[in-house]
C-alpha cells in the first residue's frame, strides 16, 4: 500500500519559544513503511549494535536533573 502524501510535524528543538514553529518531514514510520529490503535492516542493526558498544547506561541517569 504506497501513500504518496506526506505529513509535516511542527518543531523548532533551536528556538526557546514554542510559538513560532517550523515544518519538520517525517519521513520513517516503520509500522507503514513496508519496502526495507534485507540490507536495508543489516545495516540499521549494524547501526543499533554500533551505539549498544558505545552507550553505558547509569544507574540513576535522572540524579543530576532537578524535578519538575
């Protein structure tokens, strides 16, 4: 099923004032987007296992964010 349409989601991570937004292209979806091939997901869990041996997770990532 190709939907040739495509939806913007508004976003500006660089200004502090939400107001004014810009249009940012979603453009993976991977519950719709059906046409990976094999190579296609090698090289995305080459990707995620390439961050896995980088990434150290701590116990408490949240001890030095005051809270809400």
């Amino acid at each position: 099923m190709a939907n040739n349409s495509l939806s913007v989601v508004p976003h500006d991570a660089a200004k502090a004032d939400k107001s004014e937004t810009a249009a940012v292209l979603v453009d993976a979806l991977p519950y719709l987007d059906s046409d990976y091939t094999e190579t296609d997901r090698q090289m995305a869990m080459q990707l995620i296992e390439e961050e896995c041996r980088v990434f150290r997770p701590v116990k408490n990532y949240l001890q030095n964010i005051p809270p809400p």
